[in-house]
C-alpha cells in the first residue's frame, strides 16, 4: 500500500469527525491524496470546511501511525483488498447523511475484515442485560459461530460481550469487535481482557484516532458500521429507549435483515424487541437456526424443525387422519363403523387402514381394527 495513501487517509480521519457524506465525496473526487492536501489549503466546500475548522491543522500522521502500531494496530483503506467492500457500499448508497462509510479503519488483530463479514451477524442489546439476556447472547453466539458464523458487536457490557464470549467458546470462528474510541484504548476498562482475547483471532475496528475517548455521540455513530458489517442484525434484549434501538435502526436503512429475540411478557428489557416485532420491523427468531437460515446461504442454510416435535401422525393425508381419530383405542372395531365416524368411503378406509399398520398405528384382531396400544394418542 503506497505511503501517502496511508498518511493522508490517516490525516483525514483526525481532521473530520465521521460520519462525513462531504468528505467521502471529495475522496471520491479526487483521490485521498488530493482530498488532504485540499483540505490542508481550505480548497473545499464551505460545509466540509466548517466541519474541518477544529482539526484541519492538527497534523498528528506520525503520532497516530505510531501510537497504533505500538497497540498493535494498523490502518486499513480502502485501496486494500482486505477493505470491507460490499458491507460499506451499502452505506454509500443509503438514503440518510448520517449513513457515510468510513474513510479507513483501525484494525487490532489478525482476522481479514473482508472475509470474516461474508458470512456474519451483528449481535447487540442492553447493557443493563438480565440472565435470560446473557444466556441467550451467549448461546445464539455460541451456535452461530460454530457454523463458521462470525459474530460482530461492539464490547460493551451486557448482551455484546455475552455475544463475544459465546463465540469465542466455540472456538470455530474468530468475533469482531467495533469500539466508538480510539485503537490504543479499552472501552469498557473491564473488558480490557476480553479485547485482548478478541484481537487475538479476529478483530477490533475503529475509525477514530488512537487517544479518542468515547462519548455518546460516537457510541451513535459506531453503530453504523455495527449495521452495515454484519449480514443481518440480532437484538436480544432492548428497553423501550435502548441505544440497540439506533443500531436497529440502522440495520433497517440499509436494507439489511433485522432480528429479535422475544423475552418474557413482564421483562421491561424485552419490551424494545417486542415492539418491533410488533411492528413488523423485526422478524421474531428464537432458535439460532432461525438466525442463520435469514442470514446464511440461500438454500442452504435451513431451519429444521426442532427435534421432539414430529408426531406418528406426520404426513399422514386427511381421510388416512381421519380413519386414524375414529380407531377406537381399546375395543376394536368394524371397517363399516370406523368409516361412518370417519365419514370416509369403504376404499378409503381400507387403504388408510393398510397405511396406519404399516406405521404401527393400527392393529388387526379377527376382523376388527383399533389404535396400536404402543401409540395410544396422536
């Protein structure tokens, strides 16, 4: 990757706070190299300059490519061929401002971005999680990894480092983690463990220069990226106001599936998700396979039934069901009776009568038929 690349796109993540649809468009424009030195000269439009006025002459290349490479972090571009192509088109594209693609990443750990969002799901919820949250998180992530699906979400406590952990005990697919401060950082200061386990298989992405300290509006703005890498978003557990809500909405406008998971009736922190069901912005899921057949490969990627919910009775046609309800379960009956309680034809009766013995449903005794006493119910 040629140098003044790196350096001006460095330069140009400290000068403008993200998201900026108006710089994106001057790299556009022109080529990263010629959008810094622009800037550097006030040779762009008055809004782009407003929003630079702060930073525009702070030149920090040096300090920020340093204090990354020391926390083990390096810059990825665009021009990189492990750039996140398809996930960031769509944040090109979207209708909103407040949509815009990055312009580079801070990446912490070996996990290639660009494959590792093929195949992905963004997983989040409230901090202030319950048990049933927890679980969860760390049970869909668990499952979810396994099939070699990489789970993203953004470290903080509750429901996204539940979500980490649970992936990172399947052992089978490394996780992401999207922070809202600066690479050098740990945000949560407790998590500071968990980002070390994170990096050491997948990933930590940040746009924000080392040294950046969170703050509200940057949880808000990471969330974009949250949206835009994962495949499809899932939503554990979200209070009426949960901040999950934004990333939500975020997954919505750009076209991207979105997920809840329902809760009890009586658990405030369910009551987001519950909503958006309601409304028929999420779709409700409730087992991993769930997850996996919206987000995962077309025709693949399936959701069985779950085991234990077959019945004898499967697949059976509606006279052989009906033949099957009028059997008596204890005195055997005639072919004549069995058919006028079914209200089905002699032919028909005889036919399912062969079929239900077949599966063990039906018993033959010197002329008369009942219910298999193994089977004494459907």
């Amino acid at each position: 990757m040629p140098e003044e690349i790196l350096r001006a796109r460095a330069y140009l993540l400290r000068a403008v706070e993200p998201p900026s649809r108006d710089l994106v468009a001057l790299i556009d424009r022109h080529g990263p190299v010629e959008a810094a030195d622009r800037l550097r000269h006030g040779a762009v439009p008055d809004a782009l300059l407003r929003a630079a006025a702060a930073r525009r002459d702070d030149e920090q290349i040096d300090a920020d490519l340093d204090a990354a490479a020391a926390a083990g972090a390096r810059l990825l571009v665009p021009e990189d061929p492990d750039w996140p192509a398809w996930p960031f088109t769509a944040l090109a594209t979207a209708p909103r401002r407040d949509l815009a693609p990055p312009v580079a990443l801070w990446a912490r750990g070996p996990g290639e971005v660009s494959a590792l969002a093929e195949r992905s799901v963004t997983v989040v919820g409230s901090r202030a999680a319950t048990q049933y949250g927890l679980h969860t998180a760390a049970e869909f992530a668990t499952a979810l990894a396994r099939r070699g699906v990489t789970v993203f979400s953004g470290a903080a406590f509750g429901i996204d480092a539940a979500a980490h952990r649970g992936a990172l005990a399947a052992g089978a697919a490394p996780t992401v983690a999207v922070l809202a401060c600066g690479p050098d950082r740990a945000y949560p200061a407790a998590h500071t463990g968990l980002l070390e386990r994170i990096a050491a298989t997948g990933a930590v992405l940040s746009e924000y220069p080392p040294g950046t300290v969170p703050g509200r509006l940057r949880f808000l703005v990471r969330n974009r990226l949250l949206a835009a890498l994962g495949a499809g978003c899932l939503v554990v557990e979200a209070g009426a106001r949960s901040g999950s809500k934004r990333t939500a909405s975020d997954t919505r406008a750009l076209g991207r599936p979105l997920m809840a998971v329902p809760g009890p009736v009586t658990s405030a922190l369910s009551v987001g998700c519950h909503e958006m069901v309601r409304n028929q912005q999420a779709q409700l899921v409730g087992r991993p396979e769930d997850v996996l057949e919206i987000v995962g490969r077309l025709g693949v990627d399936l959701a069985l039934p779950p085991a234990g919910e077959s019945r004898p009775t499967d697949g059976l046609a509606p006279e052989a069901l009906a033949v099957y309800d009028a059997l008596p379960a204890r005195a055997a009956s005639s072919t004549g009776r069995i058919g006028a309680s079914a209200g089905v034809s002699p032919a028909a009766v005889r036919a399912a009568l062969v079929e239900l013995e077949e599966r063990g449903l039906a018993e033959y005794h010197q002329g008369l038929w009942q219910r298999a006493a193994r089977r004494a119910g459907p």
